[in-house]
C-alpha cells in the first residue's frame, strides 16, 4: 500500500474523495509540517448538498481551495488541503459540497475540534490554543458551538426539584447557576442574580421539555430577587435555603465582629481565618492558638461560639423539632448578645424561618450546588478570571453538565 492510500484509509475517506499527494514540509521555527491533498477523480460525481433533495448525481461546477487543521501527525502539525467541488443540481442550481472530514464554514477537521473539545474540560484554552499554535478565539468559536449543540439534547423531562446559586466572575458581574438535583448535573446558567434570571431560566426549561408548574422544590439563598423569580415562574415549587448559605452569613457576622472589636485589640491581629475555618482544618499551633484566646473575654469569641453553635445544629439534630428548638435558642441568644452584627442575623434567621427550615426536611437539598460551587471556583482559578460571559457559561457546562458531546461531535 502507497502512502496516499495509507493516509486514505486512515482518514477513513468515502468515495470518490481520496488522498493524492502527502508532503512534508520545513517551516522558520524549525519543525515540519504535513501537508495532505485530498481530491477526486475526474468525472465524480456528487449528491446535492441541499437538504431534503434526492438528486445523487449531481456534475461538478467548479472547485474551491479550502484548507482545514488536522490533528497533529506524531510531532507534525497536519493540514488537510481539498479543492472543494461545487456541483450543479437541476432544482437548486449551483451549491457546495460539503466537506465529510469537517463542518461547513469551519477551518478544523472533525477529528481535531472533538480532540480539541475534550482537552479544553481539562485545561484553559489559552493554554490549549498555545499548544496546537491557534488563536483562542478560533477555539472557542468551535467550542461554544459543540457545547451549545450539545445542550440541544438536554431533557427536563418530570423534572420536579431545582437548585439556585449564584456566582460572581472576574469584575463585578454576576452569573446564575441551575442544577438538577436528582441528575447532579447543570442544566441553565445565566447572567445576573435578579429575578429576571429566574424567568430566563424558565423558558429555557420549558425549552427543554420542563414544566414550571411541576417543580416542587427550589433550593436557593435568601436573596429577595431570586425569591420574587420563583414566585412569579415556579409557582408551585416551596422555596428551600440551604445550609451553606446560612453558615455564610454567619461567617460574615462573626468577620464584622471581629474587625470591629479588632481596631482596638492586638490579640485580634491576623486571626481572622481562626474564626472562620473549621477546627479540623487548622494546624495544632494555631488550634491552641484559638483555643487560649476563646478563654479571653472577647466579643469576637462570643460570636465564634454562636456561629459554631448554628453549625452543630446542622450537623446533630435528629429532626426538624429538634431544630426548630436549637434555632429558636440560637436567636434569643443573639438577640440579647449585644452584638449588633448577630442581633442583625438573628432577625434574618426568623424572617426567613420557613425557608430555613425546609432544609430540615430535604437535607440532600444543598450538597450538588456545594460540590458544582467547587467546580466552577477551580474554572475560575485555572482560567485566571473569565471576563467573558459566554465563554465561562461554556466552561461550566462543559465540567458540570452531563453533555453528550460525542453525539455532537462525530460526523
């Protein structure tokens, strides 16, 4: 077998298309490429390329030059070059074949941009158009595309129970985060934080074969904006505040505690990360380290030992009585702690109890959105900030929705 044979049957090239010449060629970095020619013999005939027409023998017009990136041959960069024919059909008229190795309109075969797609869920693009000597914005062109085709193919179908999150991005803009619970995966991500996100995710649920009427549970904080969304488009659906966001704002009561109380103290300074962390997570010297001052008569001790009181009632109780009585013993304590930081958190626990302690009746309720936040803040990390909307909702589906991209990808 020749070598333009070989390369045939290793493209997997149908009739009439076959390869005709394989070169290889120096470039002024010092490597080489290869460089295929993809042709056909004299006479081919070809289907027209209009959907829907039937006519399979269509003569041949003209022909175009195009060239498309291949996947790398060993340590080669490969090109695959065609004279893309162009045949006269008797109902359409003049059309363009389309190429079988590549999609209409893109300058990178099948092969490369499936490869390409795969790598970009592992590492930033940037790197990745570094290593095959692309422009970024070529790659995600191709990318967003893939993703978006995939997304197509979602099914919302008896979908009853949803998760709401929200998530800043590089700057000061803001994205919503839709999670399925029951499939662990993301099904809708979009920009802003306001109710109107709610009402943009619901025609995209409904676009997916989603009835809004049918979700009975929604997971979320206690922003009002959000709780107005749900309101108004899932009008069914009981509003659940998880636990994460509870325990957040009690670490920000405790912060502002200690930052006030710190102006004046020195024993505060640079033992912010004390108070917030959990002990587990601390290096036996600095345990002890908070250990002695939560024997000092500090405001910010107090406030530590109410926060750490919340998380234990999450942790221990045994069912929603028993929590509702450890909540309701939490806030009185707050409330007369003179702390206005923990007086201001005890009167958002009680105007928003109901919501709060839904959570007790659906505890699993919060643990996807926890694990997705983790996902998307080591996107965020790995990218160094994406400023661009578009291209971060694409990072996201692709790391945390259950896409079938080899549907999409595979010609």
């Amino acid at each position: 077998m020749d070598t333009a044979n070989l390369f045939t049957a290793a493209l997997q090239l149908p009739d009439p298309w076959k390869v005709g010449s394989v070169q290889f060629r120096d470039v002024e970095d010092g490597g080489r490429e290869l460089h295929m020619g993809i042709g056909f013999e004299p006479g081919s005939r070809f289907p027209c390329p209009q959907d829907g027409c039937v006519q399979a023998d269509c003569m041949v017009h003209d022909t175009r030059e195009r060239v498309w990136r291949h996947l790398d041959f060993f340590r080669y960069k490969a090109f695959i070059h065609a004279a893309v024919p162009r045949v006269i059909c008797s109902q359409h008229g003049v059309g363009t074949v389309g190429a079988p190795w590549a999609r209409p309109g893109s300058g990178f075969t099948l092969l490369f941009e499936a490869w390409a797609v795969e790598l970009a869920k592992h590492m930033p693009v940037s790197v990745l158009a570094g290593l095959v000597g692309q422009s970024d914005t070529r790659l995600w062109r191709f990318i967003a595309h893939y993703a978006q085709e995939a997304r197509r193919l979602l099914d919302c179908t008896g979908a009853e129970a949803i998760g709401i999150d929200e998530t800043s991005r590089k700057g000061h803009g803001y994205i919503t985060v839709v999670a399925d619970p029951a499939e662990h995966d993301v099904v809708d991500v979009t920009p802003g934080k306001d109710s109107s996100t709610v009402e943009r995710f619901a025609r995209d649920f409904m676009d997916h074969n989603g009835v809004p009427e049918y979700v009975r549970s929604v997971t979320c904080d206690m922003s009002l904006g959000l709780q107005k969304g749900v309101r108004e488009h899932l009008p069914n659906a009981r509003r659940i505040v998880d636990r994460f966001h509870v325990i957040k704002h009690a670490n920000e009561a405790v912060d502002e505690v200690g930052k006030t109380q710190g102006r004046g103290n020195k024993l505060l300074k640079k033992t912010k990360y004390l108070w917030l962390g959990n002990e587990r997570s601390l290096s036996p010297a600095r345990l002890q380290t908070k250990r002695n001052l939560m024997r000092q008569r500090l405001k910010t001790a107090r406030a530590c030992r109410m926060r750490e009181t919340l998380r234990d009632i999450y942790q221990d109780s045994q069912s929603p009585a028993g929590a509702y009585g450890g909540l309701t013993r939490l806030c009185s304590w707050m409330t007369r702690s003179r702390l206005e930081p923990m007086k201001r958190f005890a009167a958002l626990i009680r105007r928003h109890c109901h919501e709060i302690m839904a959570y007790f009746h659906h505890p699993y309720a919060n643990a996807i959105l926890e694990g997705l936040n983790s996902i998307i803040q080591n996107i965020k990390r790995r990218a160094r900030g994406l400023r661009n909307m578009d291209y971060f909702a694409t990072m996201i589906y692709l790391n945390s929705s259950n896409l079938d991209l080899k549907a999409v990808t595979t010609n």
